[in-house]
C-alpha cells in the first residue's frame, strides 16, 4: 500500500485517524500496531510473518542486553549477526550465486552449476533490520531496562509511516515518544499540511520525472546525443529526491498526526557544495546510522589517515551494497566514497578556497554521473549513457526534443523552486522570520491544499505511480 493511493488517502488513514482518537490513551499503542501490521500485510501475509518474528528475537536479545549480564557483548554479536545473516539472505543471496555462477562459467565453460535463485525482497527489510541493529546498540550502551517491552519494542519497529522506506528511526529518539506522548491540534494540522507536501512532491514531481527518464532508457541508448542524456538524468535527479524527500515528508507528517516527531530526513542536498557536504544533507538517517554504528566503531578519524580513508571506504562500500544487490550500485557508493576520501585529503581545502558556484557545479556534477549508475542496473548500459552525456556530436537521432513536452517544464519549474531553501533566503533577505506572518500563511496554506487537491486528481487519472525506495 502507497501513501500515495487513493486506499490509503481515502480509506486506510481516515479509518485509522477515527479509530486512533476514539479510542482511550492507554489503547492507542495498540491500535498503532495493529494497523501498523494491516498496513505491511497488504503487500504480503508472508512479508508480515518474517518481519513479525524478526521483532520477536530481536525483543528476546534486548531483554538479555537490558539485564546488563557480563554476557551481553556476546548477545549483542548475536543479536547484529541474526540482523545481518536476515538481510544477506532475502536481499543478497540471488547476487552472490549469480556471480559464483558466473566465475565457474567463466573458468570451467560449463553451465551454471548453482542453478538461478529468485528470492522475493520483503518489504522494508533494509529499513527494519536496521532499525533493530541501532535498537541493539543503543540498549547496550545505554538504555533503561523498564522500557524494554515487547509491545514498546512491536511498536518501535512496526510503526507504518517509517516502516516501509524510512526514515530509519532511532531507538532513543523515539522511545520516550512510544510510552508517553501529548497529541495536539496544533501538531496534527502540521502533520497534514506536511503529509500534503510529501503527496505533491512524490505524485506530480517525482511521477512526471519518472516518466520522462523511463521514455529515455527505452530507446537505444547509444543513439541518445548529450542534449537528451542530460535531460533524461536531470528528470531522474529529480525523481528519486523528491520520490523518497516526498516519503519522508509523508512519514514526518503522518507521525505528528499521531503525537510522534520523526526526525528530518532531507536538507537540500542539491544546493550542497561538496560531495561531503550533500551526504549532509541526503538520506540523513542512513549516513547518521552509518557513521553512528560502522565508522565510529571502526575507528572513525582517530587512527591516522590511512584508517580513516579505509573507514570511508567500507562505509559507501556498504552504503551502495545496501541500497542493492548489483555493481552499479557498488559502484555508486564507492564512487561517492572516493570523492568524500579525495575532498578529505586535499579538495575540500581546495574548494574552501574558490567560489561557491565552482563546489556546487563539481557536487552536482559527480552526483548527477552518480546517479546514472544508481538508475541503469546494467554497468556496461550505464557506462555508455554517461559518454553519452559527454558526446557532444550533434548527428545522433534522438536529442532533448524527441522527448521534451510542454508539461515537463512546469515540473522542473516545481522541482526546482522545492529544491532550493526559499524560507532561508528570505528570512535573510528580510531579516525576519516570514513564515509567521499571516498572509504568507494563508497563502502556503492555499498552495498546500490546491496541490494536494491536484495530486489526487493526477492518482484519479493516471496509473503511474511507482515508489523508488520501495525496491530498498
């Protein structure tokens, strides 16, 4: 189920929303939980019994972990391997038969001896596994045991709006919210004016620039000259932030709505300056889990140089690895992971020194080359679409205009003008904080309504509508 689908609008929220407030505090956890594993069940009965007994052992070893036993670094070993050896073998096992397969046909010239393995992923697994190794760490570091029960834990990992795609939450940022919490008007109306937000963002912006990167990669791409390889992977740019910012803006709002503050996810990572400075601000929650619970561990900044780019190194080696099981995406993160170790080095003192603009062109460039190898699984199809883009001869059949339409313009204006922190140049502008004042409430208001009013007009009308992070 989609948030952004007319059941969910129309008939799982509102019956939620009813049930939750008609029912006693005390109770409400409980109608979370429940709907929470009605919401993971719609896309599979099976998907909800593995993620159910993935909560229940991971409940058993915080138990241990909270009893603060002599044996607790063990249950802990234990407890992050069980995570682990659960996310390898429903999202990995098919990519290491296929390349062992490949590295005896290769020596031996026979058929694949291990035959083909096809393993359903389900849903949200990278999410919740990583959620529960963080919920590990952070009873064993740190936590009380009394909020170690098994509904508080149910809850933490089940809570729907973040279940699915993120943001991943952490433990103790949401623990204290999970026992006691004060639902208010004030922040229910923010959780719909937010939810409405992440609704335009994800079924006009994302959407309409889906639509234009998937028409592009179905033609040949050796016949795309650099007008259309450009636009194809700007459209894409644009699709896969605003596809998951539009997500978690729909899981922040959704969580105030209920009395929760999840924590921001996206900062404009296409304003950043440096490829350090985008990791900032993109999918915060997974860099933060990444530098939290692998880099620090490892040794982060404090073993010399040498140590510290190795560390780099395993983190986007496992940041690519974990948004999915192909070398493109191993590529991806270790490319980003070579900019970040080259920007520590000696580039990022280099880029201090220059102009704005001459960071922001080098960030976007790297992420926008990035980028093509996190959309084209096939690395050799993704190495040719990015000579593509620098292949400037001007006799290749398809250029930008054998796609471009009237319509994509006003979703790149729309991309665009929510890519850029307007409330932050204002305030600075004016030397005042604008958002208070009335009429520019009223009119956000106004635009929040009306494009929330044309997505579902967009849902009632077109069949397009896919979610990116969903494959994660």
């Amino acid at each position: 189920m989609l948030f952004s689908s007319l059941v969910f609008l129309f008939y799982f929220l509102p019956i939620l929303i009813g049930v939750y407030f008609l029912t006693p505090k005390r109770g409400r956890n409980y109608v979370l939980l429940l709907f929470g594993f009605v919401f993971h069940a719609w896309g599979g009965t099976g998907f909800t019994v593995l993620l159910i007994a993935s909560i229940v052992v991971n409940f058993l070893v915080a138990k241990q972990l909270g009893k603060k036993r002599p044996s607790a670094k063990k249950w802990l070993t234990a407890g992050i391997l069980f995570n682990v050896v659960l996310l390898l073998s429903f999202k990995y096992v098919a990519f290491f038969v296929e390349n062992l397969n490949g590295m005896m046909l290769f020596f031996n010239q026979n058929a694949s001896p291990f035959g083909g393995i096809k393993i359903l992923l389900p849903l949200g697994i990278s999410f919740f596994t990583f959620q529960q190794m963080s919920m590990l760490w952070d009873i064993y570091r740190k936590e009380e045991t009394q909020k170690i029960t098994f509904s508080n834990t149910a809850l933490y990992v089940s809570f729907f709006p973040q279940l699915i795609a993120g943001p991943i939450v952490r433990y103790n940022d949401i623990i204290d919210e999970i026992k006691s919490r004060k639902e208010t008007f004030d922040l229910f109306y923010s959780g719909i004016q937010r939810f409405m937000l992440g609704v335009f963002k994800k079924v006009v912006i994302a959407n309409g620039c889906g639509l234009i990167i998937d028409t592009i990669l179905k033609e040949n791409i050796s016949q795309l000259d650099s007008s259309a390889a450009w636009f194809g992977i700007i459209a894409y740019a644009f699709q896969i932030f605003f596809d998951f910012s539009g997500y978690s803006d729909m899981a922040i709002g959704l969580g105030r709505m209920f009395g929760f503050r999840i924590l921001e996810n996206f900062n404009f990572p296409y304003i950043a300056g440096s490829i350090q400075d985008f990791w900032r601000r993109w999918h915060i929650s997974l860099s933060s889990w990444f530098k939290d619970y692998v880099y620090i561990p490892l040794g982060g900044n404090k073993l010399g140089n040498t140590r510290t780019y190795f560390n780099l190194f395993v983190v986007f080696l496992l940041t690519g690895f974990w948004h999915g099981a192909t070398w493109s995406f191993v590529f991806w993160g270790l490319f980003h992971g070579f900019f970040i170790i080259i920007e520590r080095g000696f580039l990022g003192k280099i880029l201090k020194k220059l102009p704005g603009i001459v960071g922001w062109i080098y960030t976007i460039l790297v992420v926008l080359i990035g980028w093509v190898y996190f959309r084209v699984s096939d690395f050799s199809e993704a190495t040719t679409y990015v000579s593509r883009m620098f292949d400037f001869r001007s006799n290749l059949n398809l250029n930008v205009y054998s796609f471009v339409k009237t319509d994509h313009l006003f979703t790149f204006s729309f991309a665009i003008i929510l890519s850029i922190p307007w409330k932050l140049i204002v305030n600075r502008l004016f030397k005042t904080d604008i958002a208070s004042n009335q009429i520019v409430v009223s009119l956000r208001t106004l635009l929040l309504f009306t494009g929330f009013l044309f997505s579902v007009m967009a849902l009632m009308t077109e069949s397009y509508n896919p979610f990116i992070y969903f494959n994660f």
